[in-house]
C-alpha cells in the first residue's frame, strides 16, 4: 500500500510542540507519551534493524522500528493481521451478524470524565442484553457467543462511544443437544426490544455507581454530584429510544475476515483518510451517513485535530476487544467444540482454508524482489544510528553467517 499523502505522525511532528503548550492545562501524561510515540514511530529515535531475505538473500535499507502504541495509526496493520489469524479455529460455519450498541449523546461527556467505569458498564451491559434478549424463547431460545469491539469515534472524530458486536447468526439450544437457527435468514434478533433491555439495564446501572460513588464528575459536569440532578439526566435518558442496530446476517466464515479487518484494532483516524496539511489546517475524508454516504473533505486546525485524536485514548490496560457467551474465554474451548459438532464441521482446518482462499495469510515482512519471509541480521540502537555510519552489506553477512 502506497504511503499518504500526509500521516498523522507529520501533524504531531509539525504542530504538536505548540499544541502542547496551548494546551497544558488539560493534557496528561498519557497523552504527552502517546504524542511522543506517534512523533518517534519508524524514525531513527527508536532504533532499527536490517532484514535479510530467507529464500534469495536480499538485503534492504536500514527499516526503523515501530512505536506499537495501541492508538497509533501506524502500528495497527501487524496486530491486526496478528489477531485476525488467532481467532481462525474460533470461526463457526455459519452467518454472521453485526449488532451496534451506542451510548446517547447525553452520556458522552459523562463517559468521557469516567472512561474505565462507563465503557466496562457499555461492554458488560451490551453483552448481557444481547444474551438476554436471545435466550428468550420467544425470540431465539439459544445461548449465543460473540466478539465486541469497542470505538470511541464518529466520521469526524467527536466523542461517540459504541460497541460492535459480532454474532454467529444462532446459537446453542439451552440442553446444549442442537444448533438453535434465527427464525429468518434476514433477521436475527428484534432491534427495539434489544434497545428497550439495554436503556433499562443501563440506568439501574449507572444509578448503583451513584450511590456507590463511582462515578465522578468535573468541570461542567459538576453540578450533577447534587443526587436531584443526577436523577433528572438519568430521567431524560428514559424519555428517548436507546439506539441498537442489528444488521441483517452477512455471510458465513469466508466474509467475516473482510468484516473485522473494519472494525478491530481501528484508532480515531487511519493516515490513508487524510488529504493534506496545509498553513496548520488538516484536511481529511469523511462519509456522511446522513447523505447516502457520500464521502467529502473536511478541515479543521491542527490543534482541534489533535485535541479530538486525543479524546479517543483509552485507559492504561484497558480490553477494547472482548469475548462473551460461549466464545466466553473459560468456556471456549469445550462450547466451541460443541458448536462445530452439532454444524457438522471439522474442527476447523477448513475454515482457516476458506479464509486463506478469500485472503491469503502474508508474513508481516516480505522481500520486495521475490515475496519471501524477512529475518531481522542485524539490530541497532538509536545511539547506533545517529552516532555512526551503517554497516556495510559485507559486515550484515558476516553477522548472519555468525549467527546462522
């Protein structure tokens, strides 16, 4: 893939001191570190190494190291392709449906003070109403499993918490003893009663973290520490429908690799959407799902860029891809099993075959001339690349040959 125009990393690179300085009051140190990753990723700061060729012996240029800092947009290919083909054996034969459940805007600002405590509440509360609504006989009668992904962003980079969910499109019966399928191919489970379950599960969650004193509120949000004014917003989010959108099921094994390479391990914004950097004004690409999708530029100043990258950091340690159901991670590995039993599938070879046929697995570093695995000869610190002259192609064989 061809390098953009401009990265995010040249923004930070350009306008990031004077970012920083305006914005000192708010800034963290997390976000100073995350800036100075992005700032230093595959520069001469971090290090580097040379690759030779495993089948023809090629040598390349000196490659610098990766920051692999989860929120930038450069280091996010690897772990994606790394966890895409993890999760092969855990793919069932069957379709697959996306849910998305979204948090009002009444609740971001909220979230935004209280990251760890409301996007767990989001995880778990989704999760459980997803479980809930189809082990209803009335509706599914089944135990299902399923993948969440946590993002934190719109199109255009505001604060827009929301989870995808990816769901086998049917589940096991509650005796365990038979595949339970949706009673339509083109419906899964009734968006409103999952809205309904979610609003309700929601706010007698957020009202045990009140009285408990979990939840904190700062700044503008002072004023809803006072229990009369928690209780009116937890009355205005009642009065709306609470948005869950369940997709029609989209195919079986061999689509949902295209589908997740969207959704996992994503950041605010990929370098590939941004246009230009211009006289401190970035310029980006954005779809407008309110005029048939249409895409269209945007430009903001570079320190509104930023202040909104910034709004998506998650919480040190935090799980932003989570398993639930029978794909729960102590119940896997027996349910699994089950699972492709009563689909009448091989334990999976077949599958990850399906999958390599739709989009073949690559190793992470390939040689430019003829396609082979890359070995990593010879490594070198900073100091070794701003304090000396590289090696030369005779010293990297010797090295290889040293350690062969």
């Amino acid at each position: 893939m061809n390098r953009p125009p401009v990265e995010v990393a040249d923004i930070v690179r350009a306008a990031g001191q004077k970012f920083i300085e305006r914005s000192h009051q708010w800034l963290t140190g997390q976000h100073l570190k995350v800036l100075r990753a992005i700032a230093c990723c595959r520069t001469a700061a971090l290090g580097g190494h040379r690759d030779r060729c495993s089948r023809c012996g090629h040598i390349v240029t000196i490659s610098y190291n990766s920051c692999r800092n989860r929120h930038c947009p450069k280091c996010q290919s690897n772990a994606r392709l790394r966890w895409i083909q993890g999760r092969t054996k855990e793919l069932l034969p069957t379709p697959y449906a996306h849910v998305v459940f979204t948090l009002p805007h009444l609740l971001a600002p909220l979230a935004l003070q209280n990251k760890k405590l409301l996007y767990t509440l989001l995880f778990r509360i989704s999760a459980e109403t997803l479980i809930e609504v189809a082990r209803n006989p009335k509706r599914l009668g089944a135990e299902i499993g399923f993948f969440s992904v946590l993002h934190t962003w719109n199109q255009v980079m505001k604060h827009h918490p929301h989870v995808h969910c990816v769901v086998p499109a049917g589940g096991l019966s509650l005796d365990h003893k038979s595949w339970v399928h949706p009673r339509s191919q083109r419906f899964f489970l009734p968006e409103k009663v999952l809205g309904f379950v979610f609003r309700g599960k929601f706010k007698t969650a957020l009202e045990d973290a009140f009285s408990q004193g979990k939840i904190g509120f700062h700044g503008q949000l002072r004023h809803l520490s006072d229990p009369k004014a928690f209780r009116s917003l937890v009355r205005q989010l009642f009065r709306h429908e609470w948005v869950v959108d369940c997709r029609p099921p989209f195919g079986g094994p061999e689509h949902v690799f295209r589908y997740l390479g969207r959704y996992t391990h994503r950041v605010a914004i990929s370098n590939h959407r941004l246009v230009s950097f211009v006289d401190g004004n970035v310029t980006f690409l954005w779809r407008d799902r309110a005029h048939g999708n249409r895409e269209q530029p945007m430009t903001l100043p570079a320190d509104e860029f930023l202040r909104r990258f910034l709004l998506h950091l998650l919480p040190k340690g935090f799980v932003r891809i989570r398993n639930f159901g029978f794909l729960a991670n102590r119940r896997r590995a027996a349910l699994l099993a089950l699972c492709l039993k009563l689909l009448g599938s091989a334990p999976q070879p077949s599958v990850a075959e399906d999958w390599r046929a739709a989009e073949p697995v690559v190793h992470l570093w390939t040689c430019p001339k003829c396609g082979g695995p890359m070995i990593v000869v010879m490594r070198f610190s900073a100091t070794d690349l701003l304090s000396r002259s590289p090696p030369s192609e005779v010293d990297i064989l010797a090295e290889a040959g040293g350690h062969a």
